[in-house]
C-alpha cells in the first residue's frame, strides 16, 4: 500500500507538470496564432538556436571522406540551385560543406564597374529586400517594422553621422556566393562585433519579428570614402541568423588583433578598393549597407529591388 501510494503520488505529480508545461506551450502557440505569427516562428521559441547554431557550424566544418565529397556537395548544389560552374575548384577539393559555401569563384567573374562620383558597388550576390532614407535614427527591416540605426550600429563611433543618409538591406540566400566585399573607395576606420540572438532573416521573421537585425549577431565594417567616393561613409552590417553564427571578417582589417565578442575596434585607415576582401558568412545571412557622410543628400539608390551580383553599382551621386 505505501508503494503503492508513493507510485501513485509520483505519476500524479509528474502527469500534472506535464500538463501544466503542455497548457504553457499550448498557451504561446494559441497566443502567437491570434497575434499573426507563423507557427514556425513560435516553434522557433522552445529551440536551442544558439546551440543548434553551433552544432550545425560543427558538423559542416567536419572533413569528408574523398569518395563523399563530389555526391553530397553535388545533391546540396541540387537542392538549393548552386550555380557549380562558378566555383574556383572541383568540387573533390573542397572537404567540407563549409568549405565549399566559403567558395571563392573563378577570376573575372565578377567585375566591379567602373567607378564614378559617389559609386557604391553591391557587396554581395543577393537580393534587395528593403531600402530607403534614415530619418530620425529609423529604418525599415519590412512594412511597419522599425528599427534604430544606433543600436544597428552598436559599438560603432559617431553613429550620428548616417543621419540623413540611405540603407539597403540584401538577402543571401543558400544558392548565393557567400563572400562579402568591399563596397567603395576609401579607409576603413572601425570594425565591430555584437552578441546577440539567432533568429532566421527569411521572410517569415522580417515581416514578424520587431527589430530583428539589432537583435541578432552581427559584424560591421565602417569605411570613409575617398577619391570617387570623397564626402560618403559606409558601414557594411553583416547579420548573422539561426544555423548561420559565423561572420568572419577579414583578418586585414583586424591587424593582428582579436575582435571582441562584443565589441569594436579602430582601424588605422587601411586603404581598402571595391571588390577588396571584406568579410564571409558560414553559411547565408543578410547584410545591411547604410550610406551616410557629408554628401549623403547628394547619393541616389539606382537599384532598389531585385537581385544584384558583387560588383555591380547600387548608387551614385546624383
């Protein structure tokens, strides 16, 4: 009888956690369906992003055996519609997944154009998903979605000066080349880190979650025009996103020097081109291009939507 009372008591105790954790998922699901967000998103609150992050970067980092390389590569390219003719090697060269998404392509084919007053070049093969002026420290991630250039820009110098200025925002798909360059003439003064949350940047989260790109992980690189592109400031902000925890920057504009976790650091005005090194994701993600400076009133977006290739000029002086 006493065993018997305690198994009982037990199951009861467990049954009613049980229930009540099931009330409280139930609960935010229900909630998130009345507050129009897609399941999946509310799903995405119970998961471990961070930590699936990082076992996602794991295995893909992990070396395969030379008789996997070519199949495995070959059905993701398949699924995902990798253009392989790009690709600087044979696919047997590249021995991990993430070795071939950090793929260099093969010279010339992307071209930067030639350069005139004011002309930034897209940093990425991408799409533009958003663009427009910065008033009063604000930008758009999607309709009726706001957020603040400062906190974008956190741990970044003199945020103030994008004031008045434009931003375009460029989606990376898993299909794109995932290597980031730099987008102008100049000197590079500050490059930053900042820890934060691993949401996806799909259009589901975009058009859902409140200031989504300052909440996630990110890395920025912040260049002063010069030449062509005298009187503009850049700031490239590479988002990271779930499954996507890695921007690496270039270790040219680190100097030797370990960036913080969360944090920036001064360059000493490394001279920089366009089509220059900047920065790859392991794995896709979005960055965010915010042009400001003295003369940012004189710049004018020529491509405000679809797809762009690196190299191509998304804006000049008008």
């Amino acid at each position: 009888m006493i065993l018997r009372h305690c198994f009982c008591g037990g199951f009861s105790r467990r049954l009613k956690a049980l229930l009540l954790v099931g009330g409280l998922i139930v609960s935010v699901l229900l909630w998130g369906t009345m507050s129009g967000w897609p399941l999946s998103l509310h799903l995405l609150r119970f998961y471990p992003k961070k930590l699936g992050s990082s076992l996602v970067g794991w295995v893909a980092g992990r070396s395969m055996p030379q008789g996997l390389r070519i199949p495995v590569l070959e059905k993701f390219a398949k699924t995902y519609g990798v253009d392989l003719a790009e690709a600087e090697k044979p696919l047997s060269e590249y021995a991990s997944l993430q070795a071939f998404f950090t793929r260099r392509l093969k010279p010339g084919l992307r071209p930067q154009e030639v350069a005139v007053p004011g002309s930034v070049n897209s940093p990425v093969d991408a799409r533009i998903i958003a663009g427009g002026p910065i008033e009063k420290d604000t930008i758009l991630q999607a309709k009726g979605l706001p957020y603040r250039v400062s906190e974008l820009l956190k741990n970044l110098p003199d945020p103030g000066r994008f004031e008045g200025g434009h931003y375009l925002t460029l989606y990376l798909s898993p299909r794109d080349y995932h290597r980031i360059h730099v987008p102008i003439e100049g000197i590079v003064t500050a490059v930053a880190r900042v820890e934060g949350e691993l949401w996806p940047v799909n259009d589901a989260s975009t058009s859902h979650v409140p200031r989504l790109y300052e909440r996630n992980r990110r890395a920025a690189w912040v260049a002063r025009g010069t030449g062509a592109d005298e009187g503009l400031d850049v700031a490239a902000v590479c988002v990271g996103a779930t499954h996507v925890g890695g921007v690496i920057l270039d270790e040219r504009w680190l100097e030797g020097r370990r960036l913080p976790k969360d944090g920036g650091l001064a360059v000493n005005n490394l001279p920089c081109t366009p089509g220059d090194d900047l920065a790859n994701f392991q794995f896709g993600s979005t960055v965010v291009l915010i042009i400001g400076g003295p003369k940012a009133k004189d710049w004018v977006a020529q491509r405000t939507e679809g797809t762009v290739k690196v190299g191509q000029r998304l804006g000049a002086f008008r």
